[in-house]
C-alpha cells in the first residue's frame, strides 16, 4: 500500500477547507482516498493530508500538476507544501 502526505500552511483554515472539499473529484481522478486532515495544536493554519494512493504514477502526476498548484493557491496556501510518497 502506498500513501501521499502533504504538509503545508494555509492563511485560513476555515477559507481553505471548503475550496478542498470542493477539489475532491480531482483527487478521486488521481486515484487518491482522503485518509486524514489533520491541523497543527500550535498553528490550526499548518495542515498535514494523508491519502491512500491507488495508482502512484496518476498520484505523482496530480501532485506535480499545474491545476493543483492553482487551487491551492487559490485556497490560501502560503508556502511550499512539502509532498511525500510513502509505502
């Protein structure tokens, strides 16, 4: 089994989670399963995903794509997001 872990910091959480929720047919394409959303105790704003990956070429290829970058741009992430590809 492979997983996807994303960290990274948002400008508000209650902004961004909507836009993330509303990019799930987008993960579900990548094939990935949302696993956790978790948020830091000392910065509610730091955000670390976790996803089970079904097909890791179609994972690394969303995780690379221009679109993602897009939305979280437009979801208020505010630095580079730090990706991890894990078994």
């Amino acid at each position: 089994m492979a997983y996807l872990l994303i960290r990274h910091k948002v400008a508000d959480f209650a902004k961004w989670e909507p836009l993330y929720e509303g990019h799930r047919s987008a993960r579900d394409a990548a094939g990935l399963k949302d696993r956790l959303v978790l948020r830091g105790l000392d910065n509610p704003n730091e955000i670390v995903l976790l996803f089970e990956v079904g097909d890791v070429i179609k994972a690394r290829t969303f995780a690379a794509s221009p679109s993602l970058k897009a939305a979280m741009e437009k979801a208020g992430v505010v630095d580079k997001p730090d990706v991890y590809f894990l078994q």
